[in-house]
C-alpha cells in the first residue's frame, strides 16, 4: 500500500523492449505538493517512466500507486480521468486550432455532458458550456495566453507553443502533471519564463513531475530529484545532495552537467 504524503508512488517497476531492460526494479515516491524532477542522460528511461505512469505500456514488473490507488494496468484515458496529465518531450499542439480551441479540447475532457445531450442542447449543457468558457479564459489568463486566444498555434513562437500544450493538460484539472522536458529548444528567456510557470502551477496545489536535460532549470526549481541511468535508480536527493553525487557526475560521463 502507499505511503500517505505520496501522491505518486513506483514499486519495483521494470519494462523491457525486447533484450533491452529500459526500466530496471524501479522505485520512487513523489510527495504531493512537490516539484519531483526525474533527470539522466539519453536513453535513461525518463520518457518511458512517464508512458508507464500514464499507461501507455504496462509495467512487465512491479506496481505504481497513485494516491493510494493501483494506477498499473489502467488505460491511458482511465488515468486522465483519475488526475493525471502530460505533457510530451515532442510538442503536441493542434496547430491548425487557435490557442483558445485548444485548451477547450482538454476542457471538453473534462466534460461530464453525454453526447445525447448535447444534441438536445439542454439548459444544463448550456450551463457547462459557460462554465467550460470561463474556465478556458481562468486557463488562458493563468498561463498568460489570454492576448493569444484568437491566433493559431501553428504561428506561435515554441515557447508560447509549450505553453499551450501545459494550458490544455491543465484544462483536465490534474492533481499530478508530468512534464517531459518542458524547456527543450526554448531559448534563455523562454526557459527562465517556464521555470515561473512551473512554480505557478505547484503554488495552486498540482504536483509536478518534471524531467528535464536543463540543469538550470531542474536545480533551480525541484524540491526532490531522482537521477536515473541505464534504466536504475543511481541518486536521489535535494538538488545540493545530487550535484556533490560522484555517482551522478559519472553518470554523465565524468561531465558535470551543471
Ligand atoms: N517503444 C520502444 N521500443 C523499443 N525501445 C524503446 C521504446 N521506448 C524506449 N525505448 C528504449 O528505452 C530506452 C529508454 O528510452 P527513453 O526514451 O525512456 O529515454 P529517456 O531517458 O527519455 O532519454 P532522452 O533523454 O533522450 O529523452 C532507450 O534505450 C530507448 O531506445
Ligand atoms: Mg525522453
């Protein structure tokens, strides 16, 4: 069973693609509350850790738990429905919908209206429709979109592209949300803007799973980081605790990373 501070918890969890052992007896636990960074070079596991939470594949070993609950097994849209968004290291935008369309996609989700009726346009889809309005332009505002709203993805900058990806995962109203690499291809303006985004979104309550190559970004922002490499767990602690790691340093080829 979970421990009770943990909104997040991996059990033991291993997954391999045929010879190849991505994940090895996995374990962490994420507090809830926390901005939980999972880093490591290329080819760690860091992704793949984020498509078993999300059920993408099924752990071959092991259990996660979130909130106390058995997340392994469940589908991809079950683990929406239980509190869960992500956000992908290739951005995942509509770009042929404006700001505003996006983010009411993932609102949508959130939608308790049956498709019935919809088509027979009560007054109480007409009531969730205004609620599903006002909560975009919250979002929008939230996210410092809202001047955006009207123009289409496609034309943004990546920066306010990223930003639109984490709007519309926030429209789910998630209790955990996991980013794979926030700040890939941002520019130094755009990454420092995404570190007080991320701060933002774990000041309203939501935890933040957060995996990054910036070491600017993750040493200044996470509260617990988890260093993975080859698939294992090799370091876990406070960022002061990972950058004096002789294990960590190794890890990434005798480089400091930092
Ligand atoms: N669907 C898959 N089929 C086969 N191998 C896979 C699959 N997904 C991941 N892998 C392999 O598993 C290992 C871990 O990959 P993963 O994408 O999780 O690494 P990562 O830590 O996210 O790396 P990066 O920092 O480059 O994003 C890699 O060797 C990768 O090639
Ligand atoms: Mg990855």
């Amino acid at each position: 069973m979970s421990n009770s501070d943990s909104i997040l918890e991996l059990v033991n969890v291993s997954i391999n693609f045929g010879g190849l052992q991505a994940i090895n007896r996995l374990s962490f636990q994420v507090e809830s509350g926390q901005i939980f960074a999972l880093i490591g070079p290329n080819g760690a596991g860091k992704t793949t850790a984020i498509n078993m939470i999300t059920g993408i594949y099924p752990p071959a070993e092991g259990e996660i738990y979130f909130e106390g609950q058995v997340l392994s097994g469940k589908k991809p849209y079950q683990v929406t429905r239980m509190g869960i968004a992500r956000t992908f290291q290739n951005i995942q935008v509509f770009q042929n919908m404006t700001v505003r369309e996006n983010v009411m996609v993932g609102l949508h989700t959130r939608s308790r209206s049956e498709f019935v009726r919809c088509l027979l346009h009560t007054p109480m889809v007409r009531k969730e429709e205004r609620m599903i309005r006002r909560r975009c332009n919250e979002i929008l505002e939230f996210m410092g979109l809202a001047s955006k709203a009207g123009l289409l993805a496609a034309g943004l900058p990546y920066g306010d592209q990223k930003k639109v990806e984490i709007a519309r995962t926030l429209a789910t109203e998630p209790r955990l949300l996991l980013l794979d690499e926030p700040a890939a291809g941002l520019n130094l303006q755009e990454t420092h803007e995404m570190s007080h985004t991320i701060l933002m979104i774990r000041e309203t309550g939501v935890t933040v799973l957060l995996v990054a190559h910036n070491m600017d970004l993750v040493m200044g922002i996470s509260d617990t980081i988890t260093v993975l490499n080859y698939g294992e767990k090799i370091a876990d602690g406070s960022p002061a605790e990972i950058q004096n790691s002789d294990k960590v340093v190794a890890a990434y080829l005798g480089r400091e990373p930092w």
